[in-house]
C-alpha cells in the first residue's frame, strides 16, 4: 500500500509537470492546464482507490457476517501480495477458528447431553421402581443409583477441568511422593469404579472387570515430585482410555521409571488393543476428537466427550512435562515424562 500511494504521488507529479511544460512551450493558459491537472490527479486517485476501498469494504461485510454468527464467509483476494492481502488471509482464518471452535461447542452440547441422558434415565428408573414398589431400597439397588451418580459427577468433574483449561494458569500443588502406592492407589480407585459399573449394567457384557490392569513400577521406592491431584487425572484418563479399546480379558500396564532429572518421572501405558494409526497420532489428545478414524468401531478415543485425553496433555503440559503415541508392537502406548520441578506456564 505504501507503494502503491507513492506511485500515485509520483504519476501526480509527472503529470502536473508534464502539463505545465507544455503549457510553456504552447503559452498555453495557465487556468486549463490547472484544470487538467486536477482532472488528471482526481482520476489517477480514483483508480488507485477504487483498488483499495473495494477489498476493505468485502472485508467489513465478512467481519459484519462473522459477527451475526455466521462463520462460513470468507474474504476473496487473500492472494494479494501486499497488506490488504495479509489482513484478508488473517481474517479467513479467524473465520475457519471460529467456525471450528462453534461447531466444537455444539458437539460438546450434543455429547454432553447424551452422556447426562443415560445416567439420569437410569437413575430416575431406580428411584422409580423404589418409589413404586417395583424393587426394594436393597443394597444391591442402591449400589446401582450411587454407580450412576457417580458417573454424573464424573462428568461434570470433567466439564470442571474443561474450565480449568480455559482459564490458563491453573497453580500447582507440587510435593514429594512415593510412586508404588500412589498408583497402587489410582489403579485400586479403577477397579473399584469398574465393579461398581459390571453391577450397573449387569453380567453378559463385556465390561473393564474383564481387563486385568499391571503395575510395574522401577525400582520399588521411586519417588517423584508433582502436583497429585493432577496426574490422578492424567493416570486416570489414560487407564480409561486403555481398558476400553482393550479386548476381553486383555491387559494394561502401567510402568513406571526414573526419569534423567532429580525427582523427575517416566510413566507408560501400554494396552493390548487395535492402536492408533501413525497418522491419527498427533490429534488424539485434540479437543472433542473422540477418534472415530482412528477407532471406527469403538467409541472414540475416551468414549465420551473427547476432552478425557486432551485434560490429560493440559496436565502434562502444566508440568512442563511432555505426552504422546510412542511406537509399540501391539496395542497403543502412550508415554508421560514429567520434569522434577514442575514448571508454572500460561496455556492457550
């Protein structure tokens, strides 16, 4: 642009001169050829600005569109070498985000009304059948209501961590602890979780009672330095993700070593499932991607809403630590390494 207005000062210039040199060798009056100068100069301005103007204009008609909700306008002459092309393809792409980011929030509305829907119906059922005198206020039925509540608070806990997410610095509680019982304990809260749930739904099914879960942990007193409560959700996430893509009576394990810093830690998960494809790799911990490519026939990466492993990576992130899809002969694996002193950062 700022080109272009120099060339139109010049050509102005030129012109002005030009004019005014003929009108001395002709003893042309010096009134007309003002007059053709400025006739000259208004035309020239009006080219260059009609050049200008008119992208600016289809760009407030896309942003006006954009602004009324709708995300599926795009701005024409995003291959324009010069500013106003570098806005066009900014603005195109703040469309495709925004239109990413609505048709994520109405998968998230749609998900999570599904996922309320069930345990609700199944709960109102019970509470039924106990009010009417269908069936007895037994342990045995109470076991099933307090198995769907606990499913509801499930997920709200991870709408919760959702908001967590979005807000970005979340502080962390780190401290000294020791990693046999620590995971002995989460992998112990699985199974429990896992009964609760082969009850709920009755027996014939295969469930995640019939997926034997294996610690592993090297040498027996490691110790680690992290914020508990979360990687409780990144241990957790990934079982749940493991034990569901596993077959019948298959096997997850859970490893953990040393890592090379002071306090620092390696986990891994590995299942006995289909795995991931290379390709699929880098989106699994991508929000609401609930890997249908990679699982066409399973419920999608975490079955759910498809955050349970993008809270995972938020978490490993907010260590400062790293997460991914590590090569493995069979099933999928899935590697943690988490640094000694966890690292505070601003999440986008």
């Amino acid at each position: 642009m700022k080109t272009k207005l120099g060339v139109l000062v010049v050509v102005s210039v030129f012109i002005t001169t030009g004019l005014l040199l003929v009108a001395l060798k002709t003893s042309t009056e010096l009134r007309f050829i003002t007059v053709f100068s400025i006739i000259a100069t208004l035309l020239i301005t009006q080219f260059f600005a009609h050049g200008l103007t008119a992208p600016l204009d289809e760009m407030n008609r896309v942003a006006k569109g954009i602004s009324h909700g709708d995300y599926t306008r795009r701005v024409l002459g995003a291959d324009r070498r010069d500013e106003l092309g570098d806005l066009a393809t900014t603005i195109n792409l703040m469309a495709d985000d925004l239109e990413a980011v609505d048709r994520h929030r109405k998968e998230l509305v749609a998900n999570v009304s599904h996922e309320l829907r069930t345990p609700i119906a199944a709960l109102r059922a019970v509470l039924e059948n106990v009010v009417d005198g269908v069936s007895a206020a037994d342990p045995e039925t109470m076991r099933t209501a307090l198995t769907q509540t606990e499913r509801l608070g499930r997920l709200v806990e991870t709408l919760l961590d959702l908001a967590r997410l979005d807000n970005g610095v979340v502080p962390l509680r780190a401290h000294r602890f020791e990693v046999w019982p620590y995971l002995s304990g989460v992998l112990k809260e699985a199974n429990l979780a896992d009964a609760h749930r082969k009850l709920a739904s009755g027996s014939g099914r295969h469930t995640r009672t019939d997926v034997h879960l294996h610690l592993d942990v090297s040498p027996p007193d490691l110790t680690a330095y992290a914020d508990t409560e979360r990687l409780h959700q990144v241990v957790a996430n990934l079982i749940d993700n493991a034990v569901k893509h596993s077959p019948p009576h298959g096997r997850v394990t859970v490893l953990a070593r040393r890592g090379p810093q002071p306090e620092s830690l390696d986990l891994e998960i590995l299942d006995e499932g289909p795995g991931i494809p290379e390709q699929e790799r880098h989106r699994v911990f991508e929000r609401f991607n609930r890997g249908e490519v990679a699982f066409p026939h399973g419920k999608g990466s975490d079955g759910g809403t498809g955050l349970g492993l993008a809270i995972a990576r938020w978490a490993v992130d907010l260590h400062g630590g790293r997460i991914g899809v590590a090569e493995s002969t069979r099933g999928c694996r899935i590697r943690v390494t988490l640094p000694g002193i966890p690292v505070r950062r601003q999440l986008t």
